[in-house]
C-alpha cells in the first residue's frame, strides 16, 4: 500500500488542501484522498507534490507491505 506524508508537510510548509492543489494543479477533493490514502497519484502527480515540498520522492510516498492475516 501506497503510504504519505503530504498531510504532515503540508502542514509543515503553512498549505491548505487548496492551496497544495493550486501548485500541483489538483483538487482540494484530490489532496484530501491523497492524504487518507484512498487514491494514489500518478507518478506525474507525485513528483509534482515532491517538489513543491523540495523533497525528493521517495522522503515523501513509499511502499508498505499489506499484512495478510
């Protein structure tokens, strides 16, 4: 599973949802399932996001193996 730290560096840089979205031309709607976890972005998307906070991609978007019980 896709896992984010888009919510805590958005914080971190003062952004709202909509103010990220403008820089990465997205929705507030987009940002906000990006930051749950309920969509996961293109790789344009991503890269995108990872420059804006000045971060390369993998510091922000990483893999996490699912557990299966």
């Amino acid at each position: 599973m896709l896992q984010n730290r888009v919510r805590e560096l958005r914080a971190r840089f003062q952004l709202s949802q909509s103010d990220l979205g403008k820089k990465i031309d997205a929705t507030r709607q987009t940002v906000g399932m990006i930051e749950k976890g309920d969509y996961s972005p293109s790789v344009a998307l991503a890269l995108k996001i990872s420059m804006v906070f000045e971060l390369p991609l993998e510091e922000v978007f990483w893999l996490e193996e699912e557990k299966n019980d």
